[in-house]
C-alpha cells in the first residue's frame, strides 16, 4: 500500500492530482487497484476503488475500532490506541510484519474522519507522527500519507477511492515491495467488504 500498512488509513488531499500516472494492478470483486510512480520517491503510490456492502455506520465502527485492525489490514501485526481525540479522531501505534530476514516497520499513526453535514460523504485522513521511536529490533516507518473519500451510491453499498503514499524506511527489495503493492491493498479491502457484510 505504498508498502506496507494498507490497512490502513492515510490519505492525500487530492484523489486525481496530474502527479500521478495510474496502471491498473488489479481488477476483481470490485475492487481495483492502481499503482503510480511518485516524484523523488522509489515507492509508487497506491489508488484503490472498490464498491463494498455496508454504510457509513458500519465503516466508522470499524475504523474506530484499533483492536480490530489486525483482522483485516495486511500484515497488520500489532495495532493499538495510544490517544483518542474524539470519538472521530485518535492516535494509534502499528507494526506491520515483512518477511525474516526483515525488520518489522513501526509507527504511530493520526487519523480524522470527517462527515458532511448530511452525509453525503465521509473523507478519513491520517499520517504518521514524526518524533516516534520505535522498539528495538523494528524500523520506523518513514513516511505515511493516505486520504479515503467514502460515498453511499444505495442504502445498502459504499463506494470508496483510496490514496495511499508510503515510505516504509530502511531497505526493502523489490519483490518484497512489489508483494505489498499487488497484494496488499486488494487483501484489506477485500477483508474489509467481508466484515462489513456481517
């Protein structure tokens, strides 16, 4: 997701910036994944849009719910609330697990949601706090930018777009990276559209 945690949370101001040049990874169940190169950046950024069962009450239920993050976010290792702000607004450590010889990434993340005064939609935003130390044996994640923007099109259905920029820090081989960027975003929105179903 940018590697790594695409679980979850962060998000961009822009879901269509010129930045981006979009290839579609993926295309199943509804939900497709692109990838694009970022400026000054080995990474690619991450576009997923997906149509899921659920409505924003669900959603917000389980994006405020930091215990449960770990049944559907990829690789989610470890996550748990540090500080809620509000009942939309929180602080919430994570690790997400690489493959051995790999250290995990660790970081502590700043998430909003945010409603309009209808509904019409929902935006979700977050990134990471830069003065985390992470523990011993486990690398700070160095930089995590993500924006959802979350519309109802029937009662019964949502449909998100979903911008992930992600720096995990230290060294990741390519197909480490490129495992994170097939699989994971598709992984967690598909965890997601089944405890949504629930």
């Amino acid at each position: 997701m940018r590697i790594c945690l695409y679980i979850a949370f962060f998000f961009l101001p822009c879901l269509s910036s010129a930045q981006y040049t979009w290839k579609l990874e993926k295309d199943q169940d509804d939900i497709k994944v692109f990838s694009s190169p970022v400026p000054n950046s080995i990474y690619k950024a991450i576009r997923v849009e997906c149509i899921l069962p659920g409505n924003f009450d669900k959603l917000i239920k389980i994006l405020t719910d930091v215990s449960s993050f770990t049944t559907w976010i990829y690789h989610a290792k470890n996550c748990s609330l540090v500080h809620r702000i509000s009942d939309l607004e929180y602080v919430y450590f994570t690790e997400t697990l690489l493959p051995w010889p790999m250290s995990n990434r660790e970081g502590r993340i700043h998430v909003e949601i945010n409603t309009d005064s209808i509904p019409e939609f929902i935006t979700i935003t977050g990134h990471t706090e830069t003065d985390f130390v992470p523990t011993d044996g486990a690398e700070a994640i160095a930089h995590y930018s993500a924006h959802w923007k979350v519309r109802m099109p029937t009662e019964k259905t949502i449909s998100i777009e979903y911008l992930l920029e992600l720096d995990p820090g230290g060294s990741i081989p390519a197909w480490v990276a490129n495992m994170f960027a097939a699989n994971g975003p598709f992984e967690t929105f598909s965890n997601l559209g089944r405890i949504l179903k629930d």
